[in-house]
C-alpha cells in the first residue's frame, strides 16, 4: 500500500493511504481521542442533536451551566389591557420592579391613574383608569401649578375700546432728535411736525436746544437733514410744544410708530393734551416661537420698522435720504387709515408679505457711529471690536518693522 505523503500530520479518520508509521498512529490516536471533558469546547452539533462523531468527537458532550435567563419586560400591551398573546406572550404579565403595575379585577387589566396619586387627577369618576390606593398630596401636582397666563388684549380690542370711547379725527406726531451727547440716549429735540387724517401738514417747527442751555455735541445731518443755520433759526422747546397744543385738538387719536416716544419727548398728557394714543407697530407685528417660562407659554414677536413695512406694502423708500419726520407722520396715517378695518386673514397674509420682503437695513446699521456719536445699543460693542482689531493690526504692523 502506498504511504500517505501526509505521514505524522494526517489528520484524515477515513484516510485509504498506510500508516504503518509510528509517528503517523500515536499522532492518529492524539486525534481521534476524544479530548477531557472539563477542557473541550462544547460541541454545537451535540446541543443541537445531530453530532455523528459519538465518543469519537474531540468537543465536550456534556450540557454547561448557564447563566439564569433575565426577567423577561413587561409588555406594555398587557399593562393597558390589550395584550392578545396570553400566556404565548414573550413579556411578562406579572410585576415590575417590585410596584404592582396593573390592579387585578374583571374585564381586561387597568393601569392606575398617575393623576390620582399625585392627587391631581380631575377626571373625577369619568377618568379611563383606576382610582385605588391613597394619594399622596405632599408631592408637587398639577393643582399647585399657577393658573395659565391671561391672554393680553389683542390690538382689535385696543382700538375697539378707544372708538367706543368717543375720540375724535386722527392726527399724527414725529420728532426729530439731534446728539447732546456721545451716547445713543443722549438726544433732544430738533424738530416737531404734526399731520391731520388727511396727511395735510398742521405743524412743523425748528427747535433750537442751544436755548435751553443744551449743548448740541452734533445734529446727525446725514439722518435728520437738521443743521446748525437751520437749528439756530429755531424757537425754545416750551414754545414749539404750546404751538403745537394749540393745533392738536383735545380729542384727538394720535397714531404713528413707537407714538409713546414722540409723546415722552414733548411731555404732553394723554386724557388732556389729546383723548388716546395708538401704536401701528402693533398692527403688523408677527408671532413667532413661544417662550416657557416657569412652565408657562409667553408669546413673542417681531416688530418690523416703519421704513420697512411701508416698502414691502407700498412699494416707497420713505427714508432713501434725510430722515423728514413729515414722511414719516403722513405714512403712518395712511398706514393705520388703510389697515384698521381690515380682515384678520388679510391682516395674516400682510404680515408674512412684510416678514418675507428683503431686510431693510436700519440706519443704526449702516452707520454704527456718526460723527462721533453712537447710533444704537449694538453699536458699542461693534465699536469695542473694532478698536481691538486696530490695535492688533498696528501691533503687527510695528513688529514687522
């Protein structure tokens, strides 16, 4: 018989090839002999029932000790009584983590209401699930929570209540302001003008603040068209303000944006000086996300300029060189006059109209400082920042040199 060329590593039980070596047998018996119990994997045909090796196989028959199965979930379909499987469900029905989670009765399995024993629960016999055990009234619930905040009065209703109060034609205020000081706060009072509801002119007069004993640190030319020849010829506050009383009739419904500046600026009274005052900012503002606060739902929205609404609604660029406070009184009125009566669908689809024209850059913008003085609340910091660049560029600058 021809020797196997695998002699002393043939590993073939059924090989046809002589093995008369001693090597080849001792290494044939090393194979065939099934290896000890304790150090032999298990053999996975074995577990299934279909090992054909018998003693012969080199893996362990023997069964291992395994690990106790976790305690099986319990199913969330049992727990609300709907849970179709019986005892064929791969969940348990029983308990979890030591809290019986379902009360045992007739008809299917109830969870127990939550609100209940927080003794919150105000469904009162009506409530889908059970009303066993005692509450427990220490913990917070529902019932300590501060009732919902009042919805605030819309701007129909604002007016609603101003017409139902009598007030008579519509008239409306703009002042321009020129620069006391470095600060964005730091302003008087340069100019006043008045239109009535027809958007004619009533009142427009130059404020000299000089004569107040108010310095005038600069008069903003390039925003308020005002200028020193023009604001020298100007009267004293106090007399631009009795002029202007004389022409506004106590009856009077002032409107323009952010009106209660104008207000504040010329010290007038409503209920005196005129019957009430109304904001067009309000008419065309538009809500946006929520905030919570203290679980509590604030509203919020987005106020537009009036340069902006007015160039997304009529198609004009009030404001496309000096700022005139006359522009901006009659704009307001046609605005208010056009829009007051308006639907709330309409007034919804002018408000997403103005929210979706291109930005309008405010002057505040576009001109962080002018002549010195800071235009808006943003703007120190704008100026902070460029101030640390200047000084880093010149740093590197000199150190190249």
């Amino acid at each position: 018989m021809v020797l196997c060329r695998f002699d002393g590593r043939c590993t073939n039980r059924n090989c046809t090839f002589d093995h008369t070596n001693q090597s080849s047998r001792s290494f044939q018996q090393k194979v065939c002999t099934p290896a000890a119990p304790h150090l032999a994997r298990p053999c996975s045909f074995f577990l299934r029932g279909n090992c054909t090796a018998g003693a012969n196989c080199k893996f362990s028959h023997s069964v291992p000790n395994r690990p106790p199965a976790p305690p099986a979930k319990i199913c969330s379909f049992f727990l609300q009584g709907k849970c179709k499987r019986g005892n064929a469900c791969q969940f348990s029905h029983g308990q979890s983590g030591g809290q019986q989670a379902v009360i045992a009765g007739d008809g299917p399995a109830k969870r127990v209401c939550s609100f209940y024993l927080r003794g919150a629960c105000t469904n009162g016999t009506s409530c889908k699930f059970l009303h066993e055990g005692t509450p427990d009234l220490s913990k917070p619930n529902q019932a300590s929570r501060p009732p919902p905040a009042v919805v605030s009065k819309t701007w129909r209703d604002d007016l609603t209540e101003i017409y139902s109060s009598g007030v008579g034609d519509v008239y409306s205020i703009d002042v321009e302001c020129v620069a006391s000081g470095r600060g964005h706060r730091d302003r008087v009072v340069g100019r006043i003008a008045m239109v009535d509801s027809d958007c004619n002119l009533v009142y427009d007069r130059i404020v000299n603040p000089k004569l107040d004993g108010v310095t005038v640190v600069s008069y903003l030319e390039r925003l308020t068209g005002l200028k020193k020849e023009i604001c020298d010829e100007g009267v004293d506050l106090k007399t631009a303000v009795e002029g202007l009383k004389e022409k506004l009739p106590n009856n009077a419904l002032l409107v323009g944006q952010g009106i209660h500046h104008d207000i504040e600026w010329l010290s007038l009274k409503e209920g005196i000086d005129f019957a009430r005052k109304f904001d067009i900012a309000d008419m065309f503002k538009l809500r946006v996300k929520d905030k919570i606060v203290d679980g509590l739902s604030v509203p919020r929205y987005r106020f537009f300029s009036l340069r902006h609404t007015v160039l997304a609604l009529m198609g004009v660029d009030m404001q496309s060189a000096d700022h005139n406070p006359v522009d901006d009184a009659a704009f307001s009125v046609k605005l208010f006059l056009k829009y007051k009566d308006a639907e709330e669908g309409l007034l919804k689809a002018v408000r997403e109209s103005v929210s979706r024209a291109q930005v309008t850059r405010s002057f505040a913008d576009r001109w962080v400082v002018l002549e010195g003085v800071m235009m808006g609340a943003d703007a120190y910091r704008k100026v902070a920042q460029a101030r640390f660049i200047w000084k880093w560029w010149g740093e590197r600058k000199g150190g190249k040199r």
